[in-house]
C-alpha cells in the first residue's frame, strides 16, 4: 500500500506525519534548535567513576547528567541482524576513572536517569551500517529472499576494508551494488573524521550529530513504496529536495510543496488521528476499543468488547475483536512509541487455534516496526507480554504536559473531601484562643457543593454557634485550593461578595 511523509515546519518546531492508505502509522516531533535528540550521537567523554560491582561506569559527556555506560550488549544494531559468537568469558568493562573514551548514545534521557551509551560504535547510512569494530558482515532478517541475502552479503564482503564490519539495511534489497559502494564509501569517511576530531579535541566534546528530524525521515522512511512528500516550508523542502537528490536522484519528483490556506496537517486529515495519540480509550472499528494505561515500570493495554455483541456466538465475537485488537495493538504502540514492557490483556479464548492465530496476526504486524520489538507468547489468562526496545521518549511527553491541578495523578480532589480538609481547618482554627470567626474563601464549585450539601450545618448547630463563618466564592480558583483567615475582632473587614454560611 502506497505511503506518504508530511514534514510540517511551524514556529521552530518539526513535525513528521508518515501514512500508509490516509491513516497515520508514525508521528513524531522534534523541536529545530538544539533538537533534544542525542541518540546517534558520539562524544569524547571522560570517565567520572567506575561501578567494579556492576561492570559499569559514568562517563561525562557534556549533558547535565553523566551517561550510563555498561559492559552489555546494547547497540544501536538489531542483533538479531548479526553473527552471534558464543563465548563462555563474561564480558569486561576496561575503563578506569578519568580515561578518554569515544562513546554513542543508544538511550535518551528519561525522567530522573541519564543517557545510557556504547563503546560499540556504529554509523547508520540508507542502504549500510557501518561497524568500525566489528570485523563481520549481516543482512537484515526483514530481507528474506535468500539469494538476495548472499548478493549482498558478498558485494558488501569484496568492498569492506580489513577490519570493519557492516549490516545490510533492508533499503538495499533493491539497490544496485554502485549504489551500496557510495554508501560504504560516504559511512567510512564519515568515521575519518569522527576519529580526527576524537584525537584533537577535549572531553566533554560532541564528535558527530546524528542529524535532524529531517534528515532522519528521509534516510530511514524513504523507501520505494513512498509515492509522496508533502512539506509546508520553502526553507525546510528544500533541505528534503537536497536530501533526495543525493540519496535517490530518480525520485526527487515526488516531493512536493503544500502551497495550501489551511493547516496541512487538518488539510489532509491529519489531525484528529494525532490527538487519538492521547486518548486513553482507542476505538476498535467494530465498536469495541483498547484501554492503554502507563504505570511506572509497564504499559497495560486492555481490551473490551464496548458495544460490540457479535452475531454468531461468544467464541466468535471474542475471536474476532481480539484479532482486531491485535492489529490496533502494533499500530498504537508504533504511533506512540511505547518502550519497555508491554502487557496485553485480551479476551479470553477458549480454541487453541484461535489463541494462535491472534497471536500469529500480532507478531505480523509487529514486524513492521523499525524498532526492535518481541513478542513473549500469551498465558492461559489471555496475558500477552511485549518488550519494545526504549530509545526515544514517548509522544505523549511531548504532546503533554504535567497537569499543574492534579500533579500528574490524573485526577483531582472531590468536593466532598476539599469540604473535610476545610473541616479540620475550621477545627484547628476556631478552637484558637481569641479567635471569633473566619472568612473561608473557596472556588465557585466548592461554594456550591457547601451550599446544597450544608456540610457545615451539624458543626455551625453544635460546635460553632457562638462563631461567624463567611464564605467568599473567588471565580477562576481550582477546586482544590481554599483559603481561611480566623478573624479575632469584633467587628469583622468583610471582602465583596462574602456571606454568612447558612
């Protein structure tokens, strides 16, 4: 199916809409100054300590916090994509406090914790990686014809210096070998000069960007199904123009710039589909739906039938919406680029067969993922467990916001217990020596709840007859704050609008 890239430019910040059949499968934004994307970078760094215990250490890079470097495996290669080689010798951090060391960043800040890097460089063109280290060749398992896979492991193989090693992107599957050759060629210089700055500059230094949002959509979703990109700046298709000419000279026609009055993102429908990205509750198109909901340590998605009663019987309908749900269930996770843990809730079968071919839908299109996603097989509870390798922060962190009310619980207070917090202030207050009354001011909703409850009138009948109480509605306040002034004077300096509590 066709797809098309929309690149929006608008007030320092870019946006990048990829669609496939006029619905959204990858969103992500990034802002053009200082971009706040590390991953793909590599820095000269300097050792701050060493971890011996945990085979770790933590190496400044010129970020507020030191990166997370450890003797595992993480890179920004799929491993599944190379030459595995047994070994029995765990393997060993050797670095010591204060070394100088050439390091990428495989992980992005997330909340509290810093970056986490790689010793193991690599340098991802369109068509090749480039391992300067590694010594091997591997070709992409998303390219399954076999015979393919031998061509390009062998052009690769005869034009690859002694020593360096590369992985064979799936965009190579139709290139020629002059093409893959320049790619090589471009990638092998590139670490030249990364390796000439390494030895003339001092640490902390930024050695190699990755490149903007720009660059990167069109190095790694330009392929040959994408009959359009659609950009809304002069300055910005120009750069993408630019891009594809040295990439794809044959296809730089379909860049295209949006010339139109409207928003280009509400132009082509666009919109609605990016604020779904933040809905808790994802409709399912025969009337069921997905509930996803973050915790701290995994992501839970739930799904429910809704409205949806099926025709047949509840073997069927159950079938049915869960096989719908795990195809909604790869594209969400895709559009939100949600990391880490992932359980799947789905409805309970009772046909083997059917658990299966669910499951077997989901791996499907999981595999259309750019990023490395595995599949752990589904308990007898209907339990489906996902890791998703976490790099970039999630979209909703960035379409979002903490909520100054709540303080990111996702809810707020009831009237009824802002009234009991009120209570014991009252308590607290007008038992003080001296004290004859308060002026309680409160937001329009309080007020009202005050009022038509009475909440106060057992306490004013019992407890506080020989005291005032005024209550102040201040509009605009939230629901939560109020404030409370005891008042030992006679003769009380009463606000505008205060009025005496029943």
């Amino acid at each position: 199916m066709a797809k098309t890239i929309y690149i929006s430019a608008v007030r320092g910040r870019r946006r990048v809409a990829l669609t496939e059949g006029g619905e959204l499968i990858e969103f992500h934004t990034e802002r053009e100054a200082l971009g706040g994307k590390i991953v793909g970078n590599i820095y000269k760094g300097q050792v701050a300590n060493v971890l011996s215990g945990m085979q770790a250490a933590f190496v400044n890079i010129g970020l507020i916090k030191n990166a997370f470097l450890y003797t595992g495996d993480d890179t920004l290669v799929e491993k599944e994509d190379v030459p595995q080689s047994p070994s029995d010798e765990p393997p060993r951090l050797k670095v010591k406090e204060g070394d100088e060391i050439m390091v990428q960043v495989v992980k992005d800040q997330f909340g509290t914790k810093g970056a986490r890097v790689t010793m193991d460089i690599s340098l991802p063109g369109r068509l090749v990686v480039l391992m300067p280290h590694a010594g091997y060749v591997g070709v992409s398992k998303k390219i399954t014809d076999e015979a393919v896979r031998e061509r390009l492991c062998a052009t690769v193989t005869a034009l690859k210096p002694e020593g360096a090693g590369f992985v064979v992107r799936t965009a190579a599957a139709q290139s020629t070998d002059a093409e893959i050759k320049a790619d090589m060629d471009f990638l092998l210089e590139s670490y030249r000069q990364i390796c000439e700055r390494f030895e003339c500059s001092q640490p902390p230094a930024t050695l190699h960007e990755e490149g903007d949002l720009v660059f990167r959509t069109i190095r790694d979703m330009f392929s040959e199904d994408v009959e359009r990109v659609v950009v809304n700046d002069e300055r910005v298709f120009g750069e993408v123009q630019s891009t594809v000419l040295k990439i794809s000279p044959r296809r730089s026609d379909v860049v295209r710039l949006y010339e139109g009055t409207e928003e280009m993102f509400a132009h082509f429908n666009l919109m609605e589909q990016i604020e779904g990205l933040l809905e808790r509750k994802v409709p399912l198109k025969n009337g069921a739906h997905l509930v996803i909901d973050k915790t701290e340590a995994l992501t839970i998605i739930d799904i429910n039938t809704g409205k949806y009663v099926g025709s047949s019987n509840l073997e069927e309908t159950v079938y049915s919406t869960n096989l719908l749900a795990a195809m909604e269930i790869a594209r969400q996770i895709r559009l939100r680029n949600i990391g880490g843990i992932i359980i799947c809730d789905f409805i309970d079968m009772v046909s083997e067969e059917h658990r299966d071919e669910v499951l077997r839908v989901l791996s499907q299109h999981l595999q259309r993922d750019r990023i490395r996603t595995t599949l752990l097989g589904m308990t007898g509870l209907g339990l489906v467990e996902i890791t998703r390798k976490k790099t970039h922060n999630e979209i909703s962190s960035v379409l979002l916001q903490s909520c100054p009310y709540c303080q990111g619980d996702g809810a707020v207070h009831s009237a009824e217990f802002v009234c009991f917090k009120i209570r014991a202030r009252l308590y607290s207050e007008l038992t003080a020596d001296g004290v004859l009354g308060a002026v309680l001011f409160v937001s329009p909703e309080i007020a009202d709840y005050i009022q038509r409850s009475r909440y106060f009138s057992p306490d004013i009948e019992r407890r506080w007859q020989d005291k005032r109480i005024y209550m102040v509605t201040r509009p605009g306040t939230h629901m939560e704050s109020f404030e409370l002034k005891a008042v030992k004077t006679p003769v009380f300096d009463l606000p505008e609008g205060a009025r005496l509590l029943y």
